[in-house]
C-alpha cells in the first residue's frame, strides 16, 4: 500500500512539474514583434495623434515610430529617400509639385478639408498694427510658414483680395519661428492656419483679420492637404499598411465625437498649452474615400491657371482605394 501511494505521489509531482513546465514556457514566449511604421509629421494637428494616445496602433500590432519635420518638402524628401512609410497630412500644392517631378510614390489615405464653419486658417494682424481694409497691407511684410504649399495659398489669397503678389512681401520661416518672426516691427500680419492662429492671438497680440480665407477667396470646400503612404511600403507590407490606415480611421471618428479631448491631445504631441490647444479651429478629417477628389482637381486647376504649376498632375491616381 505505501509502495503505491509513493508511485502515485511521484506521479502527481510528474504531472505538475509538467504542467508547470508548458505554463511557464509559454508566459516566458516573448510576443510577436510589431511591425516598424516609420511616420513623419509637422506642426500640425492629425489622426495619427490620436490613434497613437489611445492605442489604436499597439492593438494592429504596429510599432509606429514619429519624426518631427520643421517643413513638409523634408517630410516627403525623407518619403522619397524610404526613410518614412507614411507621413501626416501633406499641403496638396507640395503634392501635385512633387508629382510632377516623381510620380508614383505616393497614395493619399487620408486627408484635411476647410468650409465656411471650421476657421482653420486665418489672416492674423496685430490689434494695433492699423490693417484695417485689405489696401492697407500693400507695402508690408506678411509671415508664412515655409514650404510650397504655405506660399501658394497665401499667393492666391492676396489675388482673392484683390492685391498682386508683388504688392506684399512674404517672409517664409519654419513653423518654430513664426511667432518670433510675427512679433518683430517689421512684421504686419501672418497668412496660414491653426495652431499658429491660436499662439498668434495669445501670445502675440494677434487678431483674426479675415477668418477662412482659403474657403472665401480661392474655393470652397477648400482642400487643405493629404496624408500619404509610401507605395513601397503599400507593396512590400500591404497587411501593416492597410492596419495603419484602419487605426487613423478610427481616430478620425474618435476626432468626430470628442472634439475637445482630441484638441488636448493634439497639443500634448504639439508641446502646446491646454489653453491654447482648445482654442484651435479644426479642419475636417476625412477618410480617403471621404475626400472631395473634384475640389482637389478644381485647386490643381486653379494653381495651373495663376501658373503656381507648371502642369497638372494625374490626380486620380493620388489617392488610395
């Protein structure tokens, strides 16, 4: 009896050991790696804020990696170059340029839009700079941000408003330098969108001019950039890029239901104040079958007529499907 009741008790311990054993080799097995998504952004608010806070990316099993670019020509260069995978929104006039000179390397899965309601870009003055009428900023030196698209909109706006191109000076700096560059003498006003609207009203004795200017002058609805994947990375992993755009996706319809926490957000990765953050305007964040494909075609039109492009590219083949 005792030798079977020791048979029995080497037995459980077997078994246990063994149990044991499985458990812990697979608590041990590390998890599958994320696949890497290298993605570049501006100053500028998007999606991929979003989905990257709230874990969107993590639970497609993607590893996305964010570079901070001071100007959207180096954030497409670095597209070109296959040092990023996808990039935030792009201003559509650096698009078509950079089509022109390459095309397809590039698809558009996401992308920015501008009406009458959203207030996402701006003319800024300084409340006691006397701009009073559109005729008093002939002569003076306006801000933007560098990079193609910055200067095509704030070209087209000056001919909205009836004034040549030659008859304001545009200072072109990075994002970063605005706000130095809006407070000095010399400086009269400041053509471009949010969140330098909002640093501009707060921090440096701006005033809103003209509200939406884009949408007034040039068309409305206004469209204001696309966010692009490299086709590189659309045909070496198709899976992980089709997972990325499904995450800012759903950002996007996250954007749509908590406008204010999105604005938190989008501040924190931008390094700006809640104040300040919920006081930007919002563009409206469109999916890619979202996006009004005849207003891009209608801006592409517009630029070739006022000869800011050469030619016009293909746009139907921009965008992802």
């Amino acid at each position: 009896m005792k030798n079977k009741f020791i048979t029995i008790l080497v037995l459980a311990v077997v078994v246990v050991s063994g149990i044991y054993l499985v458990v812990s080799q697979r608590s041990n097995t590390p998890p599958p790696d994320k696949v890497v998504v290298k993605v570049g952004y501006i100053d500028l608010p998007t999606p991929i804020f979003i989905a990257k806070e709230k874990g969107y990316f993590e639970k497609a099993g993607l590893n996305v990696q964010l570079q901070k670019f001071s100007n959207s020509n180096l954030l497409i260069e670095a597209l070109e170059r296959d040092e990023l995978d996808a990039t935030a929104p792009i201003g559509y006039s650096t698009l078509f340029a950079f089509e022109n000179r390459k095309s397809g390397v590039f698809k558009i899965y996401s992308g920015y839009s501008e009406n009458q309601t959203t207030r996402w870009s701006a003319v800024v003055t300084k409340k006691d700079g006397g701009i009073n009428v559109a005729e008093n900023l002939k002569g003076k030196k306006i801000v933007i941000a560098s990079g193609k698209s910055p200067k095509s909109q704030a070209e087209l706006v000056m001919q909205g408003l009836g004034l040549k191109t030659s008859d304001v000076e545009l200072v072109a700096v990075d994002r970063n330098l605005i706000l130095p560059t809006f407070a000095k003498e010399e400086i009269s006003a400041f053509i471009g969108t949010e969140p330098t609207i909002a640093l501009l009203i707060e921090k440096a004795n701006g005033t809103i001019f003209i509200s939406s200017p884009r949408v007034k002058y040039i068309q409305d609805p206004y469209p204001t950039a696309g966010a692009i994947l490299s086709s590189a990375f659309l045909q070496t992993k198709m899976k992980a890029a089709n997972d990325f755009v499904q995450a800012v996706n759903s950002a996007i319809d996250f954007i749509t239901t908590n406008e204010d926490e999105s604005r938190k957000i989008f501040g924190k990765y931008l390094e700006l104040e809640d104040a300040i953050a919920l006081k930007m305007g919002l563009p409206k964040f469109e999916r890619a079958a979202e996006i009004d494909k005849a207003a891009v075609e209608r801006l592409a039109d517009a630029e070739v007529a006022n000869k800011i492009l050469d030619k016009k590219p293909n746009i139907a083949s921009f965008f992802l499907k």
